[in-house]
C-alpha cells in the first residue's frame, strides 16, 4: 500500500488522464512541498503539503501534476517550474513567498 493512502486524495484530470493527490502531513514530506511519483507501481500519483496555503499549494498541485505528465528526461525541474509559473504567475509568486518566509524560519 503506498504509504500515503490514508490520507485525503483528490483526483485532478490532466490531458485525459487521470492522477490521485494526497494531501499528506509536513512531517510525511519534509522538507519538500510536494513529491511526484511518475513511475509508482500502481501508476502515476503525486503528494503534497496540506499545511501550505490554498493557492500556494495550488500551484504546488500543478508543479507536480506537470511531473507526472512529463515523459523528457533532461530539464524535468526547470519545465515543470517555468511552464507552471508562466501558466499560473500569481500561485508561483506565493509559492516563492511561502518558501522564503520557510527557510527565514528556520535560520
């Protein structure tokens, strides 16, 4: 069983395709903000943080669905960032918001 399963999992369509979401715990994924999972064995799913604001994690949500869909092997996170960012500016300077005011925490 895929450790995140019991946890809340929404379904998001992605050109036909369908892909499973769990919102899972920062204690699950830290410090991520969100995992893909293209290869999984029961087929593509991703995970992210339900402790980040909504339209951060949003954003994150399409950052990871974008890795589930990308089948190149050179450039995956700097697609995934540039063509979700452009798609989505306001979620991504959130996101950058979210993530500055993470790393000021802890230092």
């Amino acid at each position: 069983m895929y450790p995140f399963q019991a946890h809340p999992c929404r379904w998001y369509v992605e050109n036909g395709q369908r892909f499973p979401v769990y919102f899972v715990p920062k204690e699950m994924i830290e410090p991520h903000l969100g995992l893909a999972f293209p290869y999984a064995k029961d087929g593509p799913r991703a995970s992210v943080r339900k402790d980040i604001p909504a339209r951060a994690r949003r954003w994150i949500v399409k950052h990871e669905l974008y890795h589930l869909r990308d089948k190149k092997k050179r450039w995956r996170e700097f697609r995934a960032y540039s063509i979700t960012a452009f798609r989505d500016p306001i979620g991504f300077l959130l996101f950058c918001v979210h993530v500055l005011r993470l790393r000021l925490r802890v230092q």
